[in-house]
C-alpha cells in the first residue's frame, strides 16, 4: 500500500478537504491570499515596531537611563556631599556602581592667546565613567588633565599636550573674583561614550581644594533596578524633608513603552479588520462549496457519515485554507520583519520577544479566524436532510 493511500486510510476527513480545495483553486487561492493579508499586516507592523521600540530604549539607555541622579535636595543643610554622604548613598543603594563628581568650569587658553569656555568634572576617577582610548591615568594623577573623546577630536588634542587653562576663585576683594592659571600635561583621552553627563575635561577631585561633590551618578544594570534604586532613595532620605534631588530617566522610558504599544495596538487593530474581511470570503467560499456539493454530502450522510463527520470535513478545509494563507503570510512577514530588524537595530536576525509573539499571534489569529468562519457553513451543511441533499 502505497503511502498516500496510508494517509488517506488514517485521516480520511483531510483528504476530503484537501481534495474540495483542489477542486476550486481561484476560490481558495482569494480566500487564503485574504488571510494572507491580513497576517502580513498584524505581523509585520508589530515586529516592525517591537524592532523600533528595542532601537529607541537602547538610545535612551545609551543616553544614561540606567543610571540614577542625585544632587543636594532643598532641605539639605549642605550644598555638597562630602564623603560620609556618599557612603550613605552607596549603603542605600546596594550593589550598584557609586560615581561622586563635581562640575565646574575653566576657560581654556589657545595657543592664539585667546580663551574659550570649557566644562571640567572633577572626579576621583574617570574610568568610572568612561574607558580609556588613549594614554593611562597614574594613581596620582595631579598636575595632569584626562581629556573626553570630543573635546580631543575637537581640538586636536594628542597625548603629552599641555592644556593652559584659568580658573576663577571668589574672593572678599573689590574685584570679587581672582583668576588662577594652571597648566596640565595630558596623560589619557577616554573613549567615545553617548551617555549622559561628564564634561570635555576631567581632573583630580583634590584640584577641588575640598573633597566636596555636588553630584553622585548611581550606575545600574537595567531601568527597572534604575527605578528601585531611585525609590529607595527618596523612601531613605527624603521621608519628612527634601534632603535629596533624585532624577532618573526611567519615566521617560515608560513613556515611550506606552507610545510605541499603543500605536502597534491600534495599527494591529487595524490589520485585524483585513482578517475579519478575510473570515467574509473564507464563510462564502465555504458556503458556495457546500451549495456545490449538496449531493455529495448527501452521500456520504447515507453511507454512515454522521452530522460530527461532516462538520469536521468542512472545519478542516477552512483551517487548510487558513494555514496555507497564514504560513505564506508568515513568510513575508517575517521578511518585512527582517528588514525592520537591519535598519533599526543593525541585525536581521535580532527579534524581541514581543516581535515573535506579534508573529505567533498573526498566525493564530490568521487560523482562529478560518477555523470561525466555517463554522456556520459546516454546521448549515451538517444539519441539511440527506434525501434533500441527494434530490440537489
């Protein structure tokens, strides 16, 4: 026995199906393209946009969202940290990265004689922020100056340059102010980083005079712990009196989730009405083909098929006919998805899981679907007398 005629002995009802199928190709052909359709769309704008949301939260993490922000709040008795607050901070926090800074600014003086206004950060260590492209950093590193990516590229500053730059101290004078200049040779130049905060030049915090810090950058590994460091923060230190301004950018992450779900929601929404368009089609199709074949359903009522039988043979052929046209409309959707994929986050291949459940959730909406569709025809079928069926 041949093994078509095995399949065909096993699972009777999906030959029959099959074998309807066949027999109106340009129906079935509509049919399944509507479903296709309607699978493409569903599928291609979700994982299109998972693709574009993955893109935009790897900016904006890039950008610092995993870190926390705190300055002195409004109720602080100092303007500063000093060192016992900061470790009063790292105790809060836990296991993530402490970062204590202190901004400030210089005028830098060209080698015209001219000045210009550049941003320093004042820090212990500036690999804790950045990694080193260029040069190293001495473990005192005094009368020296660690330069960023662009400020470096800017200028075209090379390691070994001497920086001359001026700084300006408040004095109990008549003129208020009084100007120091210093020179500091450049001993490193740190990598290229997007992330947020950090000035173009980075010196000793002893450069300071004082080691006071007006800024502490918590770093954590994702936006959620971001978001718990943050709570514990302000539970700890802000409980009765504003002793902390907390600032994180995980709120802008939340928003832009709820933006980008929304639009895929409503645009998906809006696929979903090829689908049930697509139902429409596969219900006449299936109702002309039971009109077609009242006689041979006629028959196969009076050889012993019962009602259950008949309802099964036509549920299959719409499931066949919405299987076909959802596995092709996977394909292009994943195609498409594909594409999304490259431009947004450089790699094909680089599906979110929310992308591969847009993609499950077409096809099994492309199949739910046909499978609804036939129900009435089926059931019409089923339920139609057999001697009335056989007198056509």
């Amino acid at each position: 026995m041949s093994l078509r005629h095995r399949i065909a002995g096993r699972f009777p009802r999906l030959v029959i199906a099959r074998r309807n199928i066949s027999r109106a190709k340009v129906r079935s052909i509509l049919a399944a393209a509507s479903i296709l359709i309607g699978v493409v769309a569903i599928g291609a704008i979700g994982a299109g946009g998972a693709a574009f949301k993955q893109s935009q939260l790897q900016s904006i993490q890039a950008q610092g969202a995993t870190s926390v922000y705190v300055s002195p709040g409004a109720d602080m008795e100092a303007s500063h940290f000093d060192r016992e607050d900061v470790k009063a901070i790292d105790e809060t926090v836990g296991a993530a990265t402490i970062v204590a800074t202190e901004p400030g600014s210089m005028e830098l003086i060209t080698s015209d004689g001219t000045r210009e206004g550049v941003s320093v950060t004042y820090i212990d260590d500036p690999r804790q922020l950045h990694e080193v492209e260029r040069g190293g950093i001495p473990d005192n590193w005094r009368q020296s100056v660690v330069v960023s990516h662009g400020f470096a590229a800017d200028r075209g500053v090379e390691l070994g340059e001497r920086l001359k730059l001026v700084s300006e101290t408040e004095t109990e004078t008549e003129t208020g102010t009084v100007e120091t200049e210093h020179t500091y040779r450049v001993v490193a130049v740190m990598a290229e980083s997007q992330s947020f905060g950090g000035g173009g030049l980075f010196l000793p915090i002893e450069e300071t005079g004082e080691r006071q810090y007006s800024r502490v950058e918590v770093m954590t590994e994702s936006t959620d712990r971001a978001e718990a460091v943050a709570e514990a923060l302000r539970d700890r230190f802000n409980d009765r009196k504003d002793r902390l301004l907390v600032f994180e950018l995980t709120s802008l992450v939340r928003l832009l989730k709820t933006l980008v779900n929304g639009i895929n929601a409503f645009l998906a929404g809006l696929g979903s009405i090829s689908l049930l368009v697509a139902g429409v089609s596969i219900a006449n199709t299936m109702l002309m083909a039971v009109i077609k074949r009242r006689e041979e359903i006629g028959v196969l009522r009076a050889v012993g098929y019962g009602k259950v039988d008949i309802v099964r043979i036509l549920l299959v052929e719409a499931v066949l006919l919405g299987a076909l046209g959802s596995a092709v409309g996977l394909a292009i959707a994943v195609a498409v998805a594909m594409v999304a994929n490259a431009l947004f986050l450089g790699d094909p291949f680089a599906f979110t899981q929310s992308a591969l459940l847009y993609l499950a959730g077409a096809v099994a909406f492309g199949i739910l679907t046909s499978l609804l569709a036939g129900a009435y025809p089926a059931w019409r079928a089923a339920n139609e007398r057999p001697i009335d069926a056989l007198r056509g």
